[in-house]
C-alpha cells in the first residue's frame, strides 16, 4: 500500500497600498480630518463584487517618501505623530454580502497629552480568506505537494487628527518639462511643504497661448503630501490635444484644495515655454 502524505503550502499575497478601493470592497468617504470641534465619523463600506466577504479593521503606520510611496513602519519618525491611540473603531469586523453596505462609526477621543499638530495613521481594512471545512481539501494518493494562492487583500485610508492651527505654506518649483513624447509630455516639479499640516489636493496645470483661449492640459486629483515630510517629487503627464503648442505661451499650474463651492489655492506659477 502507497503511503499518502499531503504538504500544503500556502502562499498569500497581501496589498497594502493606501487607497480607496480593491478587490470588491468600495469604502467612502476616502480620508478623514477630524479637526476644530469635530469628535466622529461615519465610513460606509460596500461590497460590490458577487461573494460573501470577511474584512478585519485595524491601523497601520506609514511614512510616505519623497516620490510619493508609502512605506511601512513602527516607530514615528521625527516630528511625525501617530492617531491610532486617540481613536475608537466600531465595529473590528465586517462582514458584507454581495452589494451589501455597513456603517463603521469611529470616534477622536481627546486625551490631556496631545500637543499642538497633526495626527496621523492610516485604517487598515483586511481581506479574511474563507475557511475550508476539514475534509475539503483535496485528497492524494502519494506523497505529493500542494501550492494554494490565497489572494489577501488589503486597502487602507489616511485619518488625521489636528490639534490647534498647526499652518501650511506650499511652494511649486523646480519645473521642467520633458516633450520627448510630442503626445504625452511630462511635467515634473517639486512640492515644498512647511508648517505642521499635511496637504491634500488637486493639481491643474493649464496652457496660456500668446494669443487665444486658455487650454487645461492636465490635472491630477488626490495629491497629497504627509508630514513631517517637507518635499514631494511628482510628475504628471500632459495632454496635447489639437491646437495646443508647448512651445510657445506658458504654463499655468495651480496646485489647490479639492472642493467646488470654495476652492483654497495652496500654490500657483507660470512656467514659460520656449
């Protein structure tokens, strides 16, 4: 008689990039500012996808890098704080039908040892893999051995907590523009914060003709830039579409809040073509 051995090996990939959506999970609103008077927040999170699915809610720390990535870490780094021990989350786990929606209600509690600034940690939401039942997992006659990928999905978004008016300069420079690609050039700049508050915005960047009508050439929305970092390097490629001549005219880019009704412009400039 053969003897039967089975090994599983289980592979799990896990994403864990900031974000609004991945997998089937949909969760709004995208971030959350808890500031001024501010002390609870409502976050839905939706199942889109045809499955059952399991998600853990719990917090992770990030420092985000000059290019923009975010990095994982334990420790706060200098001049950085965390949130998480200043918040409460309700419910820890969700479990969510095809194209059903929960409510998870999280609260700032205000403690005597804050300081003056920003708080920051970022809500992990974690995919839980479905749990065979013993006896389900395949049988083998010899000694044999088994590779299972089990896809975990991770999305997480910024919460913050700001503790009197921590201020917020930002600068554009350092502009250049690469038109290798006649089609899609890239713009490339630097974003110079300072104060104690992070920004979070839009980028719009417009094409001003010596003559004629101005033309957006391109935007990006959702661009932040985290404390304690004081520098952001980004590019973003443009648009050409017909009429439009980078090399002639300027550029206008405005970098300024994401809301229609009252637009904050946090930093604006011209950059003149050759």
């Amino acid at each position: 008689m053969k003897s039967a051995k089975y090994i599983v090996l289980q592979a799990v990939l896990l994403l864990s990039l900031p974000g609004f959506a991945q997998g089937d999970l949909m969760i709004t609103p995208r971030r959350v500012v808890f500031e001024g008077n501010k002390t609870s927040q409502e976050l839905t999170l939706a199942n889109t996808g045809s499955d059952t699915a399991r998600y853990s809610i719990s917090f992770i720390q990030y420092r985000m890098l000059e290019n923009g990535n975010f990095e994982q870490i334990e420790s706060p780094d200098s001049g950085q704080y965390f949130a998480d021990k200043y918040l409460r989350i309700f419910p820890r786990t969700v479990v969510l039908g095809p194209n059903e929606a929960q409510v998870v209600r999280m609260q700032f509690r205000r403690m005597a040892d804050m300081q003056q600034g920003e708080y920051r940690s970022h809500l992990y939401f974690r995919s839980e893999p479905e749990e065979k039942a013993l006896g389900d997992e395949p049988s083998f006659d010899s000694v044999s051995i088994g590779i299972r990928l089990v896809p975990i999905y991770g999305i997480s978004i910024p919460v913050i907590i700001r503790v009197g008016d921590p201020g917020l300069q930002v600068r554009i420079e350092n502009l250049s523009l690469d038109l290798q690609d006649q089609l899609n050039p890239v713009l490339s700049m630097n974003l110079l914060r300072s104060g104690g508050k992070s920004v979070y915005g839009d980028m719009t960047v417009k094409w001003v003709p010596q003559r004629g009508e101005t033309v957006e050439v391109g935007v990006v929305r959702g661009l932040a830039v985290y404390t304690p970092n004081t520098l952001r390097r980004f590019s973003m490629q443009l648009r050409t579409p017909s009429g439009v001549d980078l090399s002639t005219g300027k550029l206008l880019i405005t970098y300024s809040a994401p809301n229609d009704l009252k637009p904050e412009v946090y930093s604006e400039t011209f950059f003149f073509l050759q």
